[in-house]
C-alpha cells in the first residue's frame, strides 16, 4: 500500500512544483531600437498616409516593460529633439503608457517588419518606425 501512496504523490509534486506565474513573453521583433521614419498626415476626412519624415527620435524596446526614448519625447507628435525619458510598455495590452503632465496612453504593433503607434487624436494619427541593426 505504501507503494502506491508514494506513486500517487510524485503527480502531485510535479502540479504543484509548476509555477503558476504568468511571465509575459515579450515579441523578440520587439526588443532593440527603432528610429522614427514616417508621420501620418490626415486632414481630417480620414484620407491620410503615412509621409516619410527626418527625425532623430529613437526608441528601445528592453526587457522588462522598459522603454528608452532618445532624442526626443513621446508627450506629442513632434519630430524634434526634445530630451530623452524613461517610458513603461505592455505587451498584454500593446499600450506605451507615457508621463507627460497628464499621463498617456499610446497604442503600439508591428506589422509588416515596421513599428506603428497610435496616439490618441481626433483624426487618424499615428508614426512608423524601422528597426535599427
């Protein structure tokens, strides 16, 4: 008998020994740097596209939630230098939550080899970004 407990144990050892933490698996298209390349430029009637761009605004996607922007800020849409920061991102919900004055909230996915995020505007805005080696 005492066989037997000892063979319904080592089941049980191993479904309870299983961690039960969900680590969120980041997309490794993800990680690295991407560099701002394109602004979408709608006048309003949802007609817009995406139009090349010079920016020196880069962003890197690291581990953890953690987002460097370099060269500029994700506050607005401008293309300028504007400093650099320190931003979080979701991978569960595709959002780069931002501190500006008022925090935000910006959408991200990637499609087609390239980075697109979504601010919130009242037409259709967006950016696209190329992965940097």
């Amino acid at each position: 008998m005492k066989k037997y407990t000892f063979l319904f144990l080592i089941p049980l050892l191993f479904v309870f020994s299983c961690s039960s933490d969900d680590d969120t698996i980041v997309n490794p298209d993800l990680l690295g740097k991407w560099q701002l390349i394109e602004q979408l430029v709608d006048p309003g009637d949802g007609s817009g596209t995406f139009q090349p761009i010079s920016s020196d605004l880069e962003l890197e996607f690291l581990e953890e939630g953690i987002l460097e922007v370099s060269n500029g800020s994700l506050c607005s849409l401008a293309i300028d230098s504007e400093g650099n920061s320190t931003e979080s991102y979701s991978i569960d919900e595709n959002t780069i939550n931002v501190t500006c004055d008022t925090p935000i909230s910006i959408g991200f996915e990637i499609k087609e080899g390239s980075l697109f995020l979504y601010h919130s505007c009242i037409e259709a805005c967006g950016q696209r970004y190329q992965k940097l080696p």
